[in-house]
C-alpha cells in the first residue's frame, strides 16, 4: 500500500464514526422515525455509546454538541435539547469506560440500556412539560427496547469494522 | 465504601471534567451550553432563531453532498428493481402471448372447422340488408295482427323478410308498397313460423292464435307434454326464409297436463311496437380453400408491400402458426395411431374368440349328428347291416363304412 492510500484509510478509519453520525442526521435516515407504526430505534445513540465507549477521541465533543444541534434542527426539537442527550450519553460512555477493567458486551449494553431509559425518560419529561410536545409514550418505549436490542447487532458490525483497520484483537 | 464512593468520584470527574488531548471544551461545559440554548429556545430568542436559520442553510447545502451515496445507492437498487420488473413482466408476457397464441390457432382450427361444416349443410346465412323502420298504424282486430311500417319497395324492403324488435323476432313482411309495408305478427292465425324448440332442438311450426300469446304445431306426439315445458323457441331456419336461431319466445309451463297445446310466451310485447329492424339473409359463399386461398393473396400483397424485415416477420409468424397446428396434428395422429393399435388387438382378440366359437360349434354339430346316428342305428342298423340272415339278398354295408353310415341315416332306404 502507498502513502497516500495509507493516509486516505487513516483518515476514512479516524473519521468514520463522524461521518456516519453526521451523514444519518443530515440525511433524516436514524431511524427514530419510520414508516412502521411500533418499529423505530435510535441510531446515533448506538454510534456515540459505541464510539464513546471504544474510541473515545474520534468523536469530538464538540462535534457531538454541534450534532445535537443539527438534529434538533432538522426534526424541529427545541434546540439544544438532542445536544443534551447525546452528551449525556457520552459522559455515560466514558464513565463506563473509566470503570470498565474488563469490557464485555453484556454490561455494556445494560449500562446502554439503563443510559438511554434515563435520557429517554429526560426527553419525554421536557418536551411533554416545559415544550408542550406530545410524544406517545409506547412508541418511546419500544424505540428504547429496539434500540438496546440492536446496539449487540450494530456493536459487532462496528467491531468487524474496527478489526479490518486495527485487527480483531485490539478492538476489544 | 469510602474508596469505592472515590472511585466513582473519580470517574465522574474524568468523564465529565476532564479534556481529551485534542478537546477544547469539558463534557460538562457542553451540557452546560445545551442548556443554555434550550433555554434560550424556550424564552424564543432571537439568538437561537439565528442559529436555527444558519444550521438549515449548512444541512441544506451539506445535505447534497451527505445524500450523495444514498442517492446513488437508491438509483442503482430502483434501476436494478426495474430490471427486475421488467424481467418478470417479461416472463408473464411470454406466457401470455404463448396462451394467446394456442388460443387463436384452436380459434382458426374451430373457424375452418365451422366453415367447413356449415359448407357441408349449407346453411352460413349473413345479414344482406337491415332497415330500420318506424311502425305507422298497429291494428288491433282479432282476426289480423299486424303493423304498417315507413319503410317499403324503395328502401329495398321485399315479401318474406323478417322483422326484429331488437333481437327478438316478431313476425314477416306480406306486402310491400313502395314507401309503406305490412307486416304479419307472430301472433296473427295466419303466421306460420318453422320453429325448433331448444334444448331438445325439436321441430315444430308455431302459429299465432289472435292473442299475444303463440301455438306449437306439428310437434311429435311423443315430445307433447311436459318434456318441452320451460324451454326456449328459436327460428329453425326450415325453409331458408330466416336464419336460424333468432329468439322467439319461450314455452309457457302447462299447469294442467292434459291439455294437449304448448303456448309460447313471446319475448317482446308485441302491442308496444314502436321501432323494427326488417333483415334479409343471404347465403355467404364461403369456401375453405378458397377463403384460405384469399387469405394467402391477401398476405401475399401486403408483403410485398411491407419492408423486406416486416415480411420475414410474417412469414415466421405464418411458419409458427402451421408449426403448432402440424404439432397438434401430430399429436392427434398419435392419439389415433395409439386408438387404432388399440383396436387392432382387440379385433385379433375377438377374431381368436370367433375361431374358438367355431370350433366348439363344429364339435357340438359333430356330437349332434353322431347322436343322431347312433340314435338312428339302433332303430335300423339291422336294415343296412351285412351281418344281418335276414338282409343276404339285398345289398348291404359292412358296420362302420361310410356308406353303412350313409344307409343309417337315411333310415335304410338305401
């Protein structure tokens, strides 16, 4: 491989985890929202835990704020308010990972599970109280339980994804 | 407990508090930032309108390029979705046009099949001439049902034609002026109408009987009765006036069964007469070869006139249509060569049983005659015996010779 393919899979490999964030909000493509009365899931929940919990220096902070901003431009949130919750989950993320000696799947997702109940449950108080929004509380709980049911499926094609640049072994 | 509520401390702080190597702001003052702006948001701030309308413009113009990949992947899969389509419609087009194709050669094979037939009995009636007519004056004697029509000698109206009110026929022309004519209802006394009576397609003539309702005539003794209750009068075409088949009336259902008379209930109210249709049938000269053979010039001079690819087309399409028709000739050949095996063996079978019953008859007549000889030597045996004293002088047979036989049975006369 020359240098400048080398560079190009560096920063595709860097940037990956941005990319794919922003790309899904721009696009309106999480999932959050779809034409299935009771399927839908949160996409870039998935991406930031993931991403916060594994490689924490490729998302930026920022770039997450700034994330968080777009999305709630676009889906007509009050702004600010996707910002909060995505940070959250990434002080979520990274409180995991500084406590984590062992990581495993398993705890990860129920640490993942309990984060986006709390968040989730933050954003259904706020818009339903303070923004006068009304969310149905159902289609909130089965996108939490779609949503913690395919971080497993989504956590190993990230790992797949990982293990081609960096080897199976160094993803864990 | 204290170390681990350190820990948990500890990590919180780092997660929150602390900056990575490339970040410039804390988790904490971020969370901080949303929500400033959330409450900025709530307080409807200009600030945040701004910033609103400043994010739109960015993903309006970022989302071109965002949505790039996933245009093109959406292109591609509706593109490869099409062909897809495409390909099945194909498929079911194939199959169709293959049905099409095997219908509309059974379709020529039942149309030559039934030009031949009708050649056969010579009875392929067309419509020559149809008139449309008003009815003038309806004359409501008892003993004359009939109506004068607009129509007469000038609009080639002629004696005998039939008169339709719709499809339904309801009588004939008698007499014809050169702007006017008369029509004879069925239901007149006079009118009498050749007549098959379906589904049995029995023969009968059907006369009028002043009222509005019709008389079956001349039906076979057995067929009066029941058996024709309820069913359907047809024209029969006897008599090559009419073409046959044109719907009369239908069979009133006799409620006492001794009455001997069908009546028919006519289809069309024939007091109600407003506007008729006056038809005359020729007989259409069809001939299969030479129908088949007009066709063939016909197709002649239109490939001639086609471009060279247009004929070749033609001609592929005439090659396929005798293909299938050879085909199912084939097929039928096959289906008769099989039959006539069939019947060949049972002919040899029934041959061989016909020999066996000879000659089981040939015995029995054996049998029968030596009976009857020995039944015949007993009463005069001695008559033709040598041996008898009594016969030295007459000339006699040695026992068991042909000619002792022959002396037996004809009871020693000889």
């Amino acid at each position: 491989m020359n240098l400048a393919n080398k560079r190009i899979y560096l920063l595709l490999y860097k940037y990956f985890p941005l990319i794919l964030l922003y790309t899904f909000i721009i696009n309106d493509f999480d999932f959050t929202y779809t034409d299935y009365e009771y399927f839908s899931f949160n996409f870039s929940y998935i991406v930031i835990f993931y991403y916060s919990l594994k490689r924490s220096q490729s998302l930026g902070y920022i770039f997450i704020f700034l994330a968080g901003l777009f999305n709630d431009v676009i889906i007509g949130t009050p702004v600010g308010l996707s910002s909060l919750m995505y940070l959250i989950l990434c002080g979520a993320g990274a409180y995991l990972r500084n406590i984590t000696l062992r990581p495993s799947l398993i705890k990860d997702s129920l640490f993942f599970l309990l984060t986006i109940l709390i968040i989730n449950s933050i954003l259904f108080l706020s818009l339903n109280f303070f923004f006068n929004y009304e969310l149905n509380s159902l289609k909130e709980m089965m996108n939490i339980a779609f949503t913690f049911v395919l971080y497993f499926l989504f956590s190993k094609i990230f790992d797949l994804f990982e293990g081609f640049f960096v080897g199976t072994d160094n993803v864990r | 407990m204290e170390t681990s509520r350190d820990d948990f401390v500890i990590a919180l702080r780092s997660a929150f508090l602390k900056k990575g190597t490339q970040q410039r702001f804390s988790l904490l003052s971020l969370i901080f930032f949303s929500i400033i702006f959330l409450i900025f948001s709530s307080l409807n701030f200009k600030v945040v309108d701004y910033l609103k309308i400043a994010i739109n413009e960015i993903v309006y113009r970022s989302s071109f390029i965002v949505s790039g990949p996933e245009n093109f992947i959406k292109n591609n899969y509706i593109i490869v979705q099409n062909h897809f389509d495409l390909y099945n419609a194909n498929k079911k087009n194939e199959l169709e046009i293959k049905k099409f194709k095997s219908d509309d050669i059974s379709r020529k094979i039942i149309e030559f099949e039934n030009i031949r037939l009708k050649e056969i009995i010579n009875d392929y009636f067309v419509n020559d001439n149809e008139v449309v007519a008003k009815v003038l004056i309806d004359k409501k004697s008892p003993f004359l049902r009939s109506i004068a029509i607009n129509k007469g000698s000038k609009d080639s109206i002629k004696l005998g034609m039939a008169v339709l009110d719709g499809i339904y026929f309801i009588g004939k022309v008698v007499e014809v002026n050169y702007s006017t004519s008369r029509v004879l209802l069925i239901s007149d006394i006079n009118s009498k109408i050749p007549v098959a009576i379906e589904p049995n397609n029995t023969q009968a003539i059907m006369s009028g009987n002043g009222l509005e309702k019709g008389i079956i005539e001349y039906i076979n003794k057995d067929l009066k009765g029941n058996e024709i209750g309820d069913s359907i009068v047809f024209t029969s075409g006897v008599g090559g006036l009419f073409k046959s088949g044109i719907p009369i009336g239908r069979i009133i259902k006799k409620k006492d069964p001794s009455i001997n008379q069908s009546f028919v209930n006519f289809y069309k109210d024939l007091s109600q007469l407003k506007y008729v249709k006056i038809l005359s049938f020729k007989k259409e000269n069809l001939k299969f070869e030479t129908n088949k053979k007009k066709e063939n010039n016909k197709v002649s001079t239109e490939t001639l006139k086609n471009s060279t690819d247009e004929n070749i087309t033609l001609i592929k399409r005439q090659k396929e249509i005798s293909d299938e028709i050879r085909l199912k000739l084939i097929e039928q050949n096959i289906i008769l060569s099989e039959k006539l095996t069939k019947l060949q063996s049972e002919k040899k079978q029934l041959k061989k049983l016909i020999k066996e019953k000879d000659i089981i008859i040939q015995q029995e007549a054996e049998h029968h005659k030596n009976k009857e000889f020995l039944e015949l030597n007993l009463l005069y045996g001695h008559k033709c015996s040598k041996n008898n004293v009594k016969n030295i002088l007459k000339k006699k047979y040695k026992i068991g010779s042909p000619e002792y036989k022959a002396c037996v049975m004809s009871k020693g006369k000889n």
